[in-house]
C-alpha cells in the first residue's frame, strides 16, 4: 500500500517523496529540513511507527534510538482498512511517541486515533 500511497501523499500534500529506503518518505516542500515518516494501520496489527530495522524477526527494539527517531520526524499515519475510505492523520513524532512509547498503536485504538 505504502509504493501507492506516498506517491498521492507527495501528489496532494506540500511533500517531496524521497525514494528508496530511507530513515523518512518525505521532506516538507516549503520547508525541506522537516522530514515525515508514512506508517499505515494493518488489520492483523494496528500500527507500528519503530524504525524500519526495529521491526521484523531477529531485530531488536531500541528504546533510545526510537525516541531519537520520533523527535526528528512528522508521521504520517495512514489507514485502508476501510477501503476505499482512507484516513490519514499527520502527528509530530514528539507527540505520537508519548501517547504510545513502544511504538505501536493498538488496532483497538484505530477509531479513537483518528477522530
């Protein structure tokens, strides 16, 4: 979903999309040292706003590293699970951070995020 999504994101937002792997998706065209993150909701999962390579097998989480991540990032939360109704929600990573320190936000949490 992400390989469609940040390409509209970047198409109907003021963002520039930075391909390939990267610590961010996109820097803020009127601004350019603002970097967002685009993390989509899953229905097996809510969604997890760690740090690529702190998720998946094998990998570990790092508490300081995450919380030095969120501080130089705006995330982009976005959600298909309603298809074809997408919701996104842009949150400063500072902010997202507090609210859910280990880096996800729970399925149950889905409506309530984005009201």
């Amino acid at each position: 979903f992400s390989a469609i999504i940040e390409p509209w994101l970047a198409h109907n937002y003021p963002l520039d999309h930075i391909a390939g792997w990267k610590k961010y998706d996109f820097t803020d065209r009127n601004a350019p040292t603002i970097l967002y993150d685009e993390k989509a909701f899953t229905k097996s999962s809510g969604c997890n706003f760690r740090p690529s390579n702190m998720i998946g097998t094998g990998r570990k989480f790092n508490q300081e590293k995450f919380e030095l991540h969120c501080k130089k990032l705006i995330f982009c939360i976005v959600s298909n699970i309603q298809f074809p109704t997408i919701k996104i929600r842009f949150v400063r990573g500072v902010n997202l951070m507090l609210k859910y320190p280990k880096g996800k936000i729970p399925l149950k949490d889905h409506e309530k995020f984005f009201d």
